[in-house]
C-alpha cells in the first residue's frame, strides 16, 4: 500500500485497530462474539487464538478452552483451506468456502500412483469406525489395517507419507468429521478425531463466497481485492463477483469500503493516549490483509529486521518473524517470549517506553507465564529453537519485561 497521501495513515491504521477490537470495546465479550465481529483466528498450533482473545476481551485461556469444549468456537478448515478458529454461526460458512482446497493433496496422491477411488474408499472406512470417542491417527492406522496405503520415501517427499491424511482433510472439509484437540488446548497439534454434523449454512457456493465478502470488509476494510483475494485464494473473476453486491467504494490508495463504514471511517478521530496491544504475529490486525507494512511510519519501514540480512527492512519482509506491538493500530514494537525466564523481551522502536506499555507487557507476560506456559508462533515453535529470535532482539536493544 503506498503512501501517496491520498490517505490519512495514522487515522486509518487506528480505524482498523478500533474495528478489531483492540480499543477496549469488546472487552469482557464471549469469544464467539469477538470472532464474529473481528474475523477468524488463524490456527497452526501457536498462541495466536488465545492472544486474539486476550487483547479484545480480556478472555482467560480457561474461558477459550471451555467455549472450544462446547463448541461455542472450534478450530476447523476455513478460507483457502488454512485452519482458523471460527464462532458456531460461521462453522457451515467457513467448510464451505474452503471446501475444495484438500483436492490439491489428492492431486498428489494420483501423482503417487494413488487413484480417487482408492481415496474415496479410505473416507468410506474411516467413517466406518469414527464414532463420538476421539481417535488418533496412530489408531485409526491401526484399525484401518491395508486400507491406509504408505507412500514410502517418494510419498515422504511430497509430505504424504501414507493415505491417510488427505482422507482425514477430505472428510473434515466435508464437514463429516472434526478434531479434537487432545489436552483442549488450541496451542499444540495432537488430535483425536469423531464423527460430526456441521449445520448446513443453506447457501449456494455463489452465496457463501459473497457473504464470506461482506464478513471480510465489515472485519478488516478499507482493504483492497487484492487483499480479499489473499484472504480467500479467490480468483480475479471470483472475488469481483463475491463483492459486487456491496457497493464498494475508493477511500483511496485503492482501498475499498463499503457506503457505510467508508462515512464511520472519514468521521472517525484516533484517541490521543497510547494504547498498546501485544499480539501474535499472525493476528487479524495483520493477517487478514498479510500487510503488516501498512501499520508502519515510512520512517519505521526502512528499520533494519532483528537477526535478518543487512539489505533487509521491516517494510520490505513478506511476514514479520516476531511477535508485534501496536499503538493505536500503529506498528511500534516486536516481541518474544523467553520461557526460561518467564518474560518478555520487547524490542521498541527509538527505545520508546512509557508507563502504558509497561502496563501492557506486564499484562500479556503475566497471562503467558501463568495461563499458557510460554508463546509459540507455530507448532514446531519452541524455546530452543526460539533462541535466535531472542538473542537478535537483545542484540538491536531489547529489554526483559513482564
């Protein structure tokens, strides 16, 4: 997004921030509230859900693992076929408009020498034994016997070892089964899995796709359709169809809003008091869009990257490699968490610190240590591999906080 000043960047950057959420308006809300009006929580085994909630609500981990455990929220395949964490009223939404996205893994397997029926057989049996008891692939395996087919060393390759797994994707798609989180927590990739039926969102695909439209522009505009097009891998064609029924308008810079939220965005006016949030680096704040240059000062942007190559600049990187803190929706921190020493090591732009910021790293490293036990970006995020992450936030000036 360029700045061209055709648009107002810091009333915009803290538009978004107050349309997420994040200025204390949603504070004590349900989660499936929050969702619902902020957008899907992206989902790969790390704190990013449970960080979600925290920063709008204020919600304990206790409170998102009990709204998961009675479905008030779950954590299924959604948008492009990538894992979020969605309210009950989008579930049928979500597996519709991310349904065909695991065709992609049986196209591998035909590729392996695997034909679709062989797959559609494995989807018969495995329906066959999943009942309401969770089971794990290690028993489903075990159960299904020669149905489950090994790749073998060119499958392992693809990242298809044996047929199972894109079964299991094919089916939990389709709504037929779900996962279980072992533990019930959101942090960490361990599952079981049981028969289910999502309830049916009584849409055509056309319908779904222009509703999944008007979510996304309530949640996160004034975006551009490119930016919806990154959210939901919709064509060109696709994604002009899906939003033709709202009338959108140019805000400028190529951003588009609906009628109403363009005239809520040109009467807004930012607070004058910092107000910070330390979210995850996958946060919808940044993900919806996958733009986190856009909440940064021109000035910030040309920052070199912690640990990163010298050519590299903070506005230049794809994704940001650590976690970010926001002021206002603006883009002034990054951060990790050193479980061994149970804090939080920020790193400020221009050393910046005051009294509402330490208030906020204090509050968010309070709930990791305590709630959550550390902060993994991803699945196979952990402390020792976590450690060049921190050392290079040292090395550029960072501080142990909270």
């Amino acid at each position: 997004m360029g700045h061209n000043g055709a648009v107002d960047h810091t009333r915009l950057r803290a538009w978004w921030w107050h349309r997420q959420g994040l200025d204390g308006g949603l504070r004590g809300a349900d989660p499936a509230t929050v969702l619902a009006g902020t957008g899907w929580a992206r989902s790969v085994g790390g704190v990013n859900p449970y960080l979600t909630l925290l920063a709008r609500a204020g919600t304990s981990r206790e409170a998102v693992d009990t709204a998961v455990r009675d479905l008030a929220i779950y954590e299924l395949p959604a948008a492009r076929g990538c894992t979020y964490v969605v309210p009950r009223e989008h579930f049928g939404l979500a597996l519709q408009v991310g349904r065909s996205a695991p065709e992609a893994e049986v196209r591998v397997l035909d590729k392996l020498g695997v034909p679709r029926r062989e797959v559609d057989a494995l989807c018969a049996a495995v329906l066959g034994v999943v009942g309401d008891r969770p089971m794990d692939p290690a028993q489903l395996r075990e159960v299904l016997g020669d149905a489950v087919r090994s790749l073998g060393e060119e499958g392992r390759k693809r990242g298809q070892s044996t047929t199972l797994p894109a079964a299991l994707g094919l089916l939990q798609a389709a709504g037929e089964i779900r996962r279980v989180p072992v533990n019930g927590r959101l942090d960490q990739q361990r599952y079981g899995y049981v028969r289910w039926q999502p309830p049916d969102t009584g849409y055509s695909d056309e319908e779904a796709r222009a509703e999944l439209a008007r979510l996304y522009f309530d949640w996160i505009a004034p975006a551009s359709l490119a930016h919806f097009r990154w959210f939901t891998a919709f064509s060109a064609a696709t994604a002009k169809a899906a939003t033709a029924g709202l009338g959108l308008v140019d805000v400028g810079d190529g951003l588009l809003a609906t009628p109403a939220r363009a005239k809520e965005y040109a009467d807004y006016r930012p607070p004058t008091r910092p107000a910070y949030s330390l979210l995850a680096s996958i946060d919808a704040l940044i993900l919806l869009r996958r733009d986190h240059a856009a909440l940064l000062d021109p000035a910030d942007a040309e920052r070199g990257v912690p640990g990163g190559k010298p050519a590299a600049r903070l506005g230049g990187i794809v994704d940001l490699e650590d976690h970010p803190i926001v002021d206002r929706g603006r883009l002034v921190g990054l951060w990790q968490y050193d479980q061994a020493a149970g804090s939080i090591v920020t790193w400020t732009f221009a050393g910046r610190t005051d009294k509402a910021l330490g208030e906020a790293v204090a509050r968010t490293g309070a709930y990791v240590r305590d709630q959550l036990g550390d902060a993994r970006s991803f699945s196979l995020d952990s402390p020792k591999s976590r450690a060049p992450r921190l050392a290079a936030l040292r090395a550029a000036g960072g501080t142990a906080a909270g």
